[in-house]
C-alpha cells in the first residue's frame, strides 16, 4: 500500500475514533469541559499526526494511538457529570409562581413554558427516613422558614443507579428516542432523604379540582417521580390536579424483621414503601386544597409494582378514606397467590436472616449502621409487600372476599405484549418449551396448557410463551380484581391495549404516555392515529376522575363489570371479548379463585 493510501487510511480512521468519542460524551452526559478538551485533543492529535507520526515506524505510531485515548481516557474522568437536581420544568429561567401556603410553610413552584401549567417539585411530605428513622414508620414532615423554592424535583429513592451511557443507549435502542440537550449534562440524586411530592396544576386560580395521586413503577427497586411519560402535565392541562411521589424501595422499603416489629409502637414491619405512599395521600388530604384541588375526589393510580401497591391499598385499613377511585395499570396483588411483589410474612424475616448473616449484623442497630450505598444491592432480595397486620391484616384477596375495600369505582388494565421486555433475552423454543410450562404449572394444569397452546416450531413456541409469561404474571390478577369488584358491587371498566407505535408499542408500559396524554408534539415514533388514540383515553380517565365513570359524549360506550369483554384501546377502541379467558380459567382452578 502507498504511503498516501495509509495516510488517507489514518486520518478516515482518526475521524471515526473522534466521531465516537464525542458520541460518547454526548451519551454520558458528560460537562462541557469534555467537548472543550475533546476539541483540542483531536486538533493537537491531528497536529502531531502531521509533523511528528509521519513518516515514523509503526512502533512510535501506536504509542502516538495510545497516548491519543489515554488523553481521552483523562477528559472522560475530568469531564464526568455531577449530581444535580432534577428541574421541575424544562426552561433555563421559569417565571416562579405566587406563594402557596401548606401546613409545613410557604412555598413557590414554576411555570411550564407556555405558563399553563404550575409545577410544585420537591415538597417535603414527611421526614428523611435516615439513620434512626430507617426502617420505621414515615413520621411528620418538618416546617421551614420563609418560602420554599419548590422547583427542582427531589432525589430517586436508594436504589442502583446504571452509568448515564448505559441510561443513553437503553433509551436509544428500547425506546427509539434520545433528545440532545445542552441543559443535562449531570446526574439525577440518589438519597434515602427521598419524601418528596410533586404537583402540577392548571395555571391561575382554581379551585374544587379532581386530583389524580400517580404510584410509579420498578418492581419495588427503582424508579423516579419526574419521568416524561407519566409527568402530570399533560392531565394538567385538562383541568385536574396530579400529585406523585418517591417511597422508599427495596431493602428500604420493604425489609421486614421481627426485631423491628417489637419496636414498632403499631407492631409492624416490613411495608415502609406502602406506609410512605399512605403519608402521601394523607399529605394531600390536608394540602391540596391549597392548590386548588378537591381532597374528597382523589383518583388513586399507579403502573406496574406502583399499580400493585393501588391494588394493596385499595384493602388497607390505614388507606380508608384517602381516595375514591383507582386506576391500576398492567399490576395486581389480588390474586390468591400475587405473582411478583407479595410474599409470606415469615419468607421475608427468613430473607432477613440472610441479609444479617451476609453482613455480620447481629441486630438492627448493626444494619442501622450501615451505609445505604453498602445494602443498597440487596434490593431484589426485599422488594415484596407482606401481610404485617397492620397496613395490610390479610391478603388483597381475602379482603376482596369479605367485602373490605377502599374504592368506589375501578379503572384497569393491561397490555398485549405486557411479558415482552421481561423474556427479551430468555426466549422459549421448542426445545425448553415444555420445561417452562412445567415449571410454572403443577399437575395436571401444566398438561392442560400445553393442549391449550400446543408448539410445533420454535415461533410457535416463543410466540406462546410470551403470551402465557404475560398472563401469569400481569394479565390474571386483572382478572381476579374485575370479578372482586363486580362481587362487590363495585363498577370496573377494564380495558386491553394493543396500539402499535414506532417506540415500545403494546409492551409493558407503553400505555402510560398515552393515559397520561404526554405524546410529544414534534414526536416522529408517534402519528395522528396514536395522538387520537392519546385524546380518547385522556379523555375516558378525565371523566373518570371526575365522577367514577369513564363514559362521555363523544367516547365509544365502555360497560361496567363484564369480566368478558374489555375496551380496546388500538387503531380502534371498541368493545371486544376478553382475551386469555381460558388460560384464566387453568390459573384460578390450579389457585382456588372464588368470589363471594
């Protein structure tokens, strides 16, 4: 090869290496220093290619190459992003709104950038639940003085946290989007100080508003308030009040302990996350007046692990009162036996013992000690809801049976594809098929669904999979909670969403940003027919907010109480027979279901 051909080579190599490493720091989140230093990096590089590397032996070439990504190496570390508040809104410099009085103090929030909307972020509503306060029950929230800037979200509950190159790319490829900015260029806040609400609110002076309290998702090991999809604004700007919130998670949240039961002056243990959300509920019930909204209409509402802590509540005797209705999204714990975030009071204090084990913790004074950077791993080891008798007296489903429940009306439901994300990297074929129904389903109910859904191919065999992964963990406790409310008395609209989109589709999750009606305009994964779609369901939670039934002028009609039909929300939203009845119908004999 010439020696003009290996320059040409160099430099087409150099810009890829460049091209990337900017992708890198824009990725990551990295400051502005990065770019600055990346610039000169690449313009001294180029420089020393020229009139020093040229022409040298290959040897000196690639000590230039390694000194050229350890410089660069260096400008990652340099130009790392700090830990920073969220803003409340995406503007450099909001107008800040009036002053609002809560019982803690005065506060201000900001306006979006149209200033329709006002943003309330960060409101303390109880207690940092540090050192002594871990593993307790929420206790009050303290005063401040003079007036609280209300305009930057407060912390993530302890959880662990992916690098923001990770968090990029995961976006990029799951969600097919990722916005540039030069506004954030940090990291969000991890903290056990994480008893913060936020609210948004239709601008001006309002008063006698629905109020919307959203429960968000993540397993009951992470997850934020502030995300996009299920912020409060898009409702905002329909007339009603939201609220949401961080709770503890996790170990944090949900490690139980005979210990703390006996120091507990309620005997509890075990629900610290549920007891967060109940302190939340009860914050709005004394507050959100204040901003307008009415305390004795609160929708209660939540998505995935937040959908299973509605549906927890909904028999609390500590939640009685609190809210009206629910909106639970593609989660329940009614089920006679939960399939994820529930579990025996004595499986909890046996993985209790493990986890002292694990760090030489001869009590709860030793765990108390330690750091909660040095526990924060054990989330997937506590991250279940638990009978305590005191937030929870008796599973969901045995309250359901006795008539006790908190709603006056209920709103839930599912997605098509809810198991996709779940088994992307663990797909059935023909070969494991079989073992995996077998696993899941005791005798003689794994042979029944293995002649309910028969595989011949590997397609077949994913394609089934998929669905029956769906229904046992997401689908059947839908299920279960429509015919405990129709037992009861209670109306129920249920509703199944299948719409297709160039982003997460009918995936779990990929309902929220349509309920919550926050599509970007300028959106490309989105068109008319999912905007339309967006409106319509807005519209059917809207009404349901306000009076416990969905049903408007306008709205296809949506019947109350079926258990075999659901509302299709898709191209079309109509009526249809409800799916996977006969899959349900295995599950409650291999569980016993009855309703009253």
């Amino acid at each position: 090869m010439s020696r003009a051909k290996k320059g040409t080579g160099g430099y087409i190599l150099l810009a890829a290496a460049v091209i990337l490493l900017f992708a890198v720091l824009e990725l990551g989140k990295h400051t502005w220093l990065g770019w600055i230093l990346g610039i000169f990096a690449a313009a001294g590089f180029v420089y020393l290619k020229k009139k020093v590397l040229a022409g040298r032996g290959a040897g000196i070439r690639l000590l230039g190459w390694a000194g050229f990504f350890c410089v660069w190496a260096l400008i990652f570390w340099i130009s790392w992003p700090p830990v920073k508040a969220v803003p409340a809104v995406d503007v450099p410099h909001p107008r800040v709104t009036s002053v609002v009085h809560v019982e803690q103090g005065d506060l201000t929030g900001v306006y979006t950038k149209d200033e329709k909307v006002e943003v309330y972020a960060g409101i303390p509503y109880a207690a940092p639940p540090v050192g002594d306060l871990r593993w307790r029950e929420p206790q009050p929230a303290p005063s401040w003085d003079g007036v609280l800037a209300a305009d930057h979200f407060g912390p993530m509950s302890m959880q662990t946290v992916n690098v923001p190159l990770y968090e990029s790319l995961y976006h990029l490829i799951g969600f097919h989007e990722y916005t540039f900015s030069a506004r954030d260029d940090y990291r969000p806040p991890v903290s056990e100080d994480s008893l913060y609400l936020n609210i948004w609110k239709p601008a001006g002076d309002v008063s006698g508003l629905p109020v919307l309290v959203y429960i968000h998702g993540g397993s009951l090991e992470t997850g934020q308030p502030w995300y996009k999809d299920y912020s409060g604004e898009g409702l905002a700007r329909e007339g009603v009040i939201v609220v949401n919130m961080a709770y503890r998670l996790g170990i944090f949240g949900f490690y139980a302990d005979p210990e703390l039961a006996a120091e507990s002056p309620e005997g509890t243990t075990g629900n610290y996350g549920l007891l967060d959300q109940i302190a939340a509920l009860k914050w709005v019930q004394e507050n959100i007046a204040a901003f307008g909204g009415d305390p004795d209409n609160v929708t209660l509402a939540g998505e995935s692990a937040g959908s299973a802590c509605v549906s927890a509540l909904c028999t609390s005797p500590l939640a009685a009162g609190l809210f009206r209705q629910v909106i639970a999204e593609s989660s329940t714990v009614t089920a006679p036996v939960p399939a994820h975030s529930f579990r025996k009071l004595e499986d909890a204090y046996k993985a209790a013992d493990k986890t002292k084990a694990k760090y030489n913790a001869s009590g709860i004074a030793d765990m108390r000690a330690l750091p909660a950077e040095k526990i924060v791993g054990e989330l997937s080891a506590h991250h279940h809801m638990t009978v305590d008798g005191y937030v929870l007296t008796e599973t969901p489903y045995e309250s359901y049976a006795k008539g006790i429940h908190n709603e006056k009306a209920q709103l839930h439901g599912y997605n098509r594809d809810e198991g996709a994300p779940f088994i992307l990297f663990s797909q059935a074929n023909l070969k494991n098929y079989e073992s995996r129904i077998r696993r899941f389903f005791k005798e003689p109910y794994a042979d029944k669904v293995l002649a309910l859904y028969p595989a011949s191919t590997d397609e077949e065999a994913r394609r089934n999979w998929a669905e029956i992964y769906s229904v046992i963990f997401f689908t059947y406790g839908h299920y279960c909670l429509e015919r405990q409310a129709i037992a009861n008395d209670i109306p129920v609209y249920v509703y199944h969403f299948v719409k297709q989109n160039g982003r997460l589709s009918a995936w779990h999750s990929g309902e929220e940003i349509y309920l919550y009606h926050n599509i970007p305009a300028g959106s490309r994964l989105f068109d008319d027919t999912d905007r339309a779609l967006s409106d319509v369901f807005a519209a059917y939670v809207l009404n349901f907010m306000k009076n416990g039934d969905p049903n408007g002028e306008g709205l296809p009609e949506w019947h109350s109480g079926t258990a075999s039909t659901v509302m299709e929300l898709g191209d079309e939203v109509k009526e249809t027979p409800a799916p996977y009845l006969e899959l349900n119908a295995i599950l409650d004999e291999m569980y016993g279901f009855t309703t009253p």
